[in-house]
C-alpha cells in the first residue's frame, strides 16, 4: 500500500535558497512558460520560477486526494506551529521528479496543504524522529521545492519562504527504499520553531509534542520530590522500553502552565526523569484505558505536552540533553483519576498500547 506516513519539514534556509526540483511523473508536469519572460497576466499559466503580477493569484489546482488529510491555513493561524502526523515513504524514486530529489515517496501526496491568504514567510518542517526523511512540496504553479537534511536539522528536511495562495501537495520521502517511519509534520510562521520543536515518530496531538517556551511551576534543580519516583537512564538504555507506573490526575489545570497543554496534573510531579546522557531519539509514552495527557518540563523550564498521539494515549517525542525532567500524567477530565504505564524509549517502533 502507497498509504505511507509522510513527514514536511520547514527548511530554515530562505526559499530562493532550498533547492527547487523540476518536473516529473507521477505529478502532472507544469505549463509551459510565458513568451516574454515577465509577470503573468490574469488567467495565464504561470511556468515554474516565473514572477506573478501583484495582486494575481496563479492557478490553483484542484485540491485531489491525499494519504493523510488536508490542512487550510491563513497567515496568523494558531496554535503555531500546526501539525498533522503520518508515515514516511514509498515506491517512486523522487529523482524521476528531478536529480536533485532524494528519498523515495508513494504516488498520492502525504498531504495538501490550502493557504487561504498569502504567506510572507512559511516554514514546512518534517521529524522523523531517528529515521531519516526527505521532503517535496509541490507548488500551485506545478514547480517543485526539495530538500533533504536541513542545515542545523539534523536528518530532517525543511523549506521556508513565500507561499502564495493555492493548493501544495507535499510528500514525505524515506531515505532509504523500502523503509517507512512515523513522522510529524509541522507548519510555522516562527523562526524559533524548529524540526525538534515538533516531536517526531508520528507524535502529535494537542501541543504536537512540540517545545511550547518556559513556563509550568518553577523548581530548584536539586528539587526530588515525585509522586511515583525517578528514572535514571543513558543512552542506549537496556531494556528498552523502561516502564514504570502511576495514577493520572490531579487539582490543577494544566492549561494555566501554557493554552496548549490539556488535563488536569497534580501540583507535584508524578515522576522524575534523569538523564545522564544526551539522547537524540527520545520518547516517552503513557498508556491507560482512560483518557490521559502528558506534561514535561525540561532542565530549563520547557514545557513539553500532548494529548491523544496514540488514540486517547499521549507521546512526547524530542532530542534531549542531558539534565532533569520533570513529568506529570493528566487525566482529561477533571475529578478523574486512572491507573496507568508510563515508557521511556529511544525506540520509534514502540507503542504506548504495548507497554508492559
């Protein structure tokens, strides 16, 4: 099946920077360029590259199928960044759309993005957590934007610039054929968001798993209080996954720490994680049979949240450095309270609902 989780990637390079693949099947091939090289004129076809006159939207084409939805955004959208989940790869080399294309990508876009209004500076970004992922959006006109391993991004692509209105199919490529992975894909006006910002393996959600800024109660760094105790681990950790227990809930709201977080978390933390290493593939999942939402707050204050990444289970997946976390296990509804298995792994393939 074609129907591959794709991941998008912002690159942090300008547009005119990020490499701009040509035509090639499977996507319809562009129109043929204006004779005179200049702006287009209301209701010409517009040639990949070419100038549009102001106030002249191109072309769009018709919004068609995709494997994992569509999203329709206007400049100043929230919550920012946007992000939609799906599973990289596919049977086309994305070469045959231009030499400069990597990874391989299935036949249907991953995804269709509509920007409703024009975006002055738009960033489309991929995490695939430790799997690596390539990235192709294709434009309204027809013409393509590639990337592939963003400067600064790690294995993550991203492309950044000037959307105007219209239709862009985007697909989420894996390096390697054959491979598919889990990815998160966000959208971003900020120049502060980045690839780790939004978690990766497909973790998404309320929050998206992303880095939404300090805030949370404060703490001093030697603070080891926990309701259910403190996990140390390195990287490379055996075994993987590292389970422990607890019970969800608490008085306060976690949408007074940040409007993205969900449930209701006690005052302290119900566990505390250590890490003594830097782990650049980091996940942690909780599963219950009631409806539970996740809260991390890192050495520096980050908060880190999500809601239903995995059916009602959350998933927080980011790169982390070394230090001291602090994590609570929300219960959705308030008054409520439920057993659950919270799991910390460097693994992409593991699932909450598999937690022992």
């Amino acid at each position: 099946m074609e129907n591959r989780g794709r991941g998008l990637l912002i690159g942090l390079l300008p547009l005119a920077m990020v490499v701009g693949c040509g035509n090639g099947a499977p996507p319809p091939p562009p129109p043929p360029p204006n004779a005179a090289g200049g702006p287009v004129a209301p209701g010409q076809p517009v040639a990949p590259g070419q100038p549009v006159a102001q106030g002249i939207v191109a072309p769009q084409q018709a919004a068609g199928p995709s494997n994992f939805g569509t999203v329709s955004l206007a400049s100043g959208f929230m919550p920012d960044p946007h992000t939609e989940t799906g599973t990289s790869g596919g049977s086309i080399n994305a070469q045959t759309l231009n030499p400069t294309c990597r990874g391989w990508v299935a036949s249907t876009p991953d995804h269709l993005l509509v920007a409703t209004t024009l975006f002055n500076n738009l960033r489309v970004m991929v995490s695939g957590g430790a799997a690596d992922t390539t990235l192709v959006v294709q434009r309204p006109d027809g013409s393509y934007l590639c990337n592939d391993d963003a400067t600064g991004e790690g294995r993550n692509p991203l492309v950044a610039g000037g959307f105007p209105p219209g239709v862009y199919k985007i697909w989420v490529g894996s390096y390697q054929q054959g491979q598919n992975a889990p990815y998160t894909i966000g959208f971003s006006e900020l120049g502060s968001v980045h690839t780790a910002s939004l978690g990766g393996g497909g973790g998404g959600g309320a929050g998206g798993g992303a880095g939404l800024g300090r805030g949370g109660p404060s703490f001093a760094p030697n603070d080891t209080a926990s309701n259910f105790g403190t996990t140390t681990l390195s990287t490379g950790f055996m075994p993987d996954p590292s389970v422990a227990n607890g019970t969800s809930g608490g008085s306060l709201s976690a949408a007074d720490w940040n409007p993205a977080c969900r449930g209701w978390v006690a005052q302290t933390p119900d566990h505390l994680f250590v890490a003594r290493t830097d782990m650049p593939s980091f996940r942690v999942l909780v599963h219950s049979r009631q409806d539970t939402t996740l809260v991390m707050q890192g050495p520096d204050g980050t908060l880190y949240c999500d809601d239903d990444s995995e059916g009602r289970d959350p998933i927080i997946a980011t790169p982390i450095t070394a230090g001291t976390y602090r994590i609570w296990v929300g219960s959705y509804q308030q008054g409520q309270n439920s057993s659950y298995k919270i799991g910390f792994t460097e693994m992409s393939s593991t699932r909450a609902r598999r937690l022992r």
